[in-house]
C-alpha cells in the first residue's frame, strides 16, 4: 500500500511539471513524421492576435496527449513550447475530427518569453501526438505563419523580389547569321521559372526554364537592323517570387550577302503532267529567282519556283537554278538533274459514245469522249459482245449481218505524248 501510494504521488507530480510545460520532451529515433495540415486562424493577423491552430484530422488512437512547439528566428533551434502536454479530450473537434487549439499567449509573448523582441521571417508551429508519459510520439501536424514586418503576419509565403540581368554576346553588333547568345542572370539563385527573351515586343524563340539563377538561348535568326533586348524572368510560383525584366541591351545586325542554307532540289514527282518544285533555302535573302533547266540548258519563260514538267521534257533530266540577292549581291545554286518519266494514262472524263444508227448494213462512228490531258490522237478497236472483230480499227464501222443481235460497242484509246495511253469503251449496244 504504501509502495502504490508513492508512484501515484510521483505520477502527480510529473503531471503537474509537463502541465507547467518545464519537462523537456524527448525527440529520439521514436518521434513521427509530421504527417498533416494545420491551419492556423485567422490568416492574417498581427503580432498582438490571438491565434488558433486547427488540425486537418484526429491523432492516431494511441495519442491521448498532445505538445504544440514554435520554431523560427529568434526562437531555440529545438522549438518553444506554445502550449504544454495536455490531453487531447481537452480541446473541441471539428465534424472531421480536426482538432481545435487556442494558443493562450500571442506571437509577441511568445518573443517575449524567448528574450527577442523582432519577428521576422517564417515561423513552424508542430502539433505533436503523444502520450501522456514517456517518449513515445505518433506523429502531429504543421503549420507556418510569415512576419512580414516586426507587428503583421500572413499564413502564405511572401513573394520575394527578384533581379533579372541580360548578358549579349557578341556584343555591339554582327553579321547576319552569327549566332548570338542571350544569358539571364535571375537572382536570388533559388527562383525558379522561365525566362522568354525578348527583341522589343517580340519574343525570341520559346521561354527558358532558369537553372542554378540562369537561362541561355542561342539565336541566329535575328533580322537586319537595330534591335533592343531584353529577358523577361516568370517565377514558376508566383506566392514565392515575383516577375522580373532586365534592361533592354542594343544590338546591331548587319546584312551580307545570301548563303545557301538548304541546297536547291526539285521536289514532286518527276513526270509529264506533275508539277514539281524547286526547293531550296537562303539566308539574307530580300528577293528570290528560279530558272528551270532542260540537260543543262535553260528552257525560256519559266521563272516560277514551280514548273509543270512538258511533253518535251520526257526521258531529260530537269534542274532549277535559284538566285538570292539583298543589298550586297547575288548567289545562286543550280540543284541535280532528276530524270522526267512517263506522265500518268490519259484519264477519260466522259465515256465514248456511238453515231449512227444502229442496225444490219449501217454505218455508225466513234464519237471519242472526254479526257484529260486533252488526247492529240486517238485509236480504235471495235467489239462484238466485248470480243475484238478483227481488222475493225477505225473510228467507224458497218454492221455486218454477222452483228445482227450481237451487242456492239468501241474501244479508244486516247494518246498524248509525254503521256501513257489512255482506254475506254462506249456502252454496248445491241445490233437491230
């Protein structure tokens, strides 16, 4: 009995000392994790407000007890106890067992207590789960609140002001066609974001995500003439870091004479009827020129950049010849020849029809029908019941008795050089 009566009275006077909050908490290999949200309320507030701290859920079912700490500048690196261990059956709820904690003192007692008197920066308030004795946590809930002056405080982070530097090189002016490297520069080196360069009002290529405080495009695609830079920083969180632009850098791009970026070839399909290109890229370029060449020759009045290969250029290699100029000069580029097949079968539009009348001992004549390319000369073959009767090849044809009750019709073909020869034939017609 009187062993029982001592622990409990032991018991008592441990409580009292955590209660008093003048116990130090143990914080081994056995604390959690914070796991959860906190709110803190109000969200804004002064250094004199009261606050509440408000859980996103209940403590596990082994926490009966809970510790609130604060950390930040001016406070010790292990934390300041805000509100001691207490029971959790203390506090109110909120419908999703959130649990409710009114801070007794303000942030400004709470200084007061640590012997500083600035606020300034983020504090971390942790919630911690625990047992009413022992070591044992079961891990807690964190919030943050910002002092953005010594009295006034915010729940969110405060955005940071940034610097962006543009660094040109070269420097001054260049040539057209130099590559030209724009390098931001972003501080504080932790911004993240992007940077889109700038030539006056224009965006330079695509936006540049910063690395390490810095973002680099290479460009060489600056036009001719006077232009003023500039780098446009974008934070990726816009709470943490605000936008920032350096000042514009002058830039002077001189013209020289075209080059060749991409050597001329003729593109499409080379044969008579298809149009085929002349593909071809420069630089510096004000004004563009083609000729097209037949075996080396240049065949005259064709200067478009697009030529519709002839009858003439059948089984002969074609070129384009191409000719950039500016202000300075001229440069021209000849491509390969490529060889000129066959143009596709002449294509029959409207189906060939018979003339005459139709009958034993008459004569009736090929009407051609319609094809595309228009055909220069045509041939035929009559048919008997869609059997070829021999030695019936002209455009017109006397029905013989040995047609009578037979279906008759005719077979054209159309020809154009340069081309494939085209066929088609009438719909039969049965000899009366």
């Amino acid at each position: 009995m009187m062993f029982t009566a001592a622990r409990r009275s032991l018991a008592v006077a441990v409580a009292g000392l955590l209660a008093a909050g003048t116990v130090a908490l143990a914080t081994g290999a056995a604390q959690a994790d914070v796991p959860g949200a906190m709110g803190v309320f109000p969200a804004t507030g002064t250094d004199t407000s009261g606050m509440q701290l408000t859980t996103a859920g209940p403590c596990p079912a082994d926490a009966t007890n809970l510790i609130v700490s604060v950390t930040g500048s001016g406070f010790p690196a292990a934390g300041q106890n805000v509100v001691s261990n207490s029971p959790i059956s203390t506090y109110s709820n909120t419908p999703d067992g959130g649990i409710v904690v009114p801070l007794t003192q303000t942030m400004r007692d709470y200084a007061s207590t640590a012997g500083f008197s600035t606020l300034q920066g983020r504090y971390d308030f942790t919630l911690t789960c625990r047992a009413a004795f022992g070591s044992a946590t079961y891990g807690g809930f964190g919030a943050s609140v910002w002092f953005t002056s010594n009295t006034a405080y915010q729940t969110t982070a405060p955005a940071v002001a940034t610097t962006t530097a543009l660094t040109v090189a070269p420097a001054g002016s260049v040539v057209q066609g130099t590559s030209v490297t724009l390098t931001a520069a972003v501080a504080p080196a932790g911004a993240a974001g992007s940077v889109q360069f700038m030539d006056g009002t224009k965006a330079v290529g695509s936006p540049v995500a910063v690395a390490a405080g810095s973002a680099k495009l290479t460009t060489g695609t600056l036009a001719v003439g006077a232009h003023t830079l500039s780098a446009r920083f974008t934070p990726a969180d816009s709470a943490a870091f605000l936008p920032s632009t350096s000042a514009g850098t002058s830039l002077t791009v001189k013209i020289k004479p075209p080059s060749v970026v991409t050597a001329p070839k003729v593109t499409g399909t080379a044969k008579v009827g298809a149009t085929v290109t002349c593909a071809v890229t420069f630089g510096g370029a004000t004004s563009v020129t083609y000729a097209w060449l037949r075996d080396t020759t240049v065949i005259s009045g064709y200067t478009a950049h697009t030529h519709v290969l002839q009858a003439a250029d059948y089984r002969h290699k074609i070129a384009c010849r191409a000719t950039a100029a500016n202000s300075t000069g001229k440069t021209t580029a000849t491509s390969p020849g490529v060889s000129v097949a066959l143009g596709a079968a002449l294509h029959n539009t409207v189906r060939p029809t018979l003339a005459g009348t139709v009958r034993t001992g008459h004569r009736i004549a090929a009407r051609n029908g319609t094809w595309s390319p228009v055909a220069s000369s045509y041939t035929y073959v009559w048919l008997r019941d869609g059997h070829v009767i021999r030695g019936a090849v002209h455009s017109a044809y006397v029905l013989t008795s040995a047609d009578h009750g037979h279906l008759i019709s005719v077979r054209v073909t159309a020809k154009r050089s340069g081309y494939a020869d085209g066929s088609a034939a009438s719909v039969p017609v049965r000899v009366g």
